[in-house]
C-alpha cells in the first residue's frame, strides 16, 4: 500500500458546526503533516506530527486541532470555522520523522465553511 | 521578498517541446528541493529531489541545483498533454532544530497536442 487516504472528499459545514478530517496511511512512515491550500496558491504547512508527537504548529488558530491517534492515523478537528478557512486541506507522511524531504500526499479534502 | 519565488505562468507549449520550469530562493540555509506535480483537485505527486548542488535525471525530467545562484530547475524533454499540470518546487531546511518546508506558488504548464 503506497498511498495516502483522506476522508472525507468534500465537507460543506456552518460556522457553528464540529467536523473532523481523517488521513490515513500504511507505509510505516513516521512523520505526518497537515497543509491547507487556496485555490491557485502553494500548500502551506500547519502542522507535523513526527513519531505520533506534535512537533511543529505553524501559529494555526485554535479552531483547528490536530490529533494523531497512532503511527498510521492523523485527524483534523474543526470547529467554529470561519468561511475564509475554506480551502483544500492535504494531509501528508514521510518516511522518518520531521526533516524528511520526500513527502507523500494525498488528494486532499475540499472543505467549504458557509 | 518571498523565500521561494516562482513563475506562476501560465506556460503553453507544443508537444514534443522542452520545457523549463525555474525557482529562485532567498535562504542559503535550505539543503534539499523538490518538484511536485499537481493535477486540477488532486494533491501534489513528488518527482524528484535534489541534495545540494548538481543536476538528476530520471526518464524525461531533469532537476538542476545552482546553490550559489540559489537557483533550481525542472526540465521536461518530449513534453507531452498528459504533462499538464501545476508544478510546485519545494524546499526543506533544518535550521537548529526548526523545520522549514516552502513550496514555490507554483508554474502552470499546459503542453498542446
């Protein structure tokens, strides 16, 4: 198995409402990375988990909470989202921790906040 | 000035052509660049890195590293439409601990038929 899953693949949600992101992987890599992404712009990091531990958070407000269950599961929580956070939102792995340069994506999920 | 800058295109071209894709950076620190392809709603699909300075090839693409210009390339021969696509480089830096992944903005290209 060579590739990153995400779920859902479009999430419309209120700005009350709470939802979650999964992406999922089963290479064995150790690293796993969340990156939002606007429409004609490059992805933008927002945080890595390296050996299921957070270690980096790119100032990211905190209605974004991100969690990783165990080596192959990473969750996005969302809540009281603002309609400027909609974007693609790409979820990530890489072999060994945080520093990998090889880094493995999957195809996002389209997240509309009304 | 933006620590990665590149050409946001878009970039036309005949099938069969060579394209050249490019990225200038600002930060002497970054030691590993990527190229990363992206289809319309798809996530980015890594193509190749490069350590340091010096040129890779696979197949029809060859990355090209000019450290002291701070300067990357991409060079895709016998272009075909299936190359149609954003093409994003990327670099990554450990500074004392602190991890740096910057992507360019990114270079449409669209390769006629």
């Amino acid at each position: 198995d060579t590739e990153v899953t995400q779920t859902p693949k479009h999430l419309v949600m209120g700005m009350t409402n709470k939802k979650s992101l999964k992406c999922e992987q089963h290479m064995g890599h150790r690293a796993m990375y969340w990156y939002k992404q606007k429409a004609k712009k490059p992805p933008e990091l927002m945080f890595v988990y390296s050996y299921e531990k957070l270690s980096i958070n790119e100032s990211v407000p905190s209605r974004f909470s991100p969690e990783c269950p165990n080596s192959s599961l990473l969750n996005l929580h969302l809540h009281a989202l603002q309609p400027e956070d909609s974007a693609l939102y790409l979820c990530a792995s890489s072999l060994s921790g945080t520093g990998s340069y090889e880094q493995y994506f999957g195809p996002g999920t389209r997240l509309t906040v009304t | 000035q933006k620590e990665v800058e590149q050409d946001p295109g878009p970039l036309s071209v005949p099938e069969g052509a060579i394209v050249s894709l490019n990225c200038t950076y600002s930060n002497s620190a970054f030691q590993y660049f990527m190229w990363y392809r992206q289809y319309s709603r798809k996530g980015p699909e890594l193509l190749m890195y490069t350590y340091s300075s010096g040129n890779k090839e696979d197949g029809r693409f060859t990355a090209q590293v000019d450290k002291s210009s701070k300067y990357i390339s991409l060079f895709i021969r016998d272009s075909q439409p299936s190359d149609s696509a954003t093409y994003l480089c990327a670099m990554s830096a450990d500074l004392s601990g602190t991890y740096k992944y910057i992507f360019g903005t990114g270079t449409r290209l669209k390769v006629l038929a």
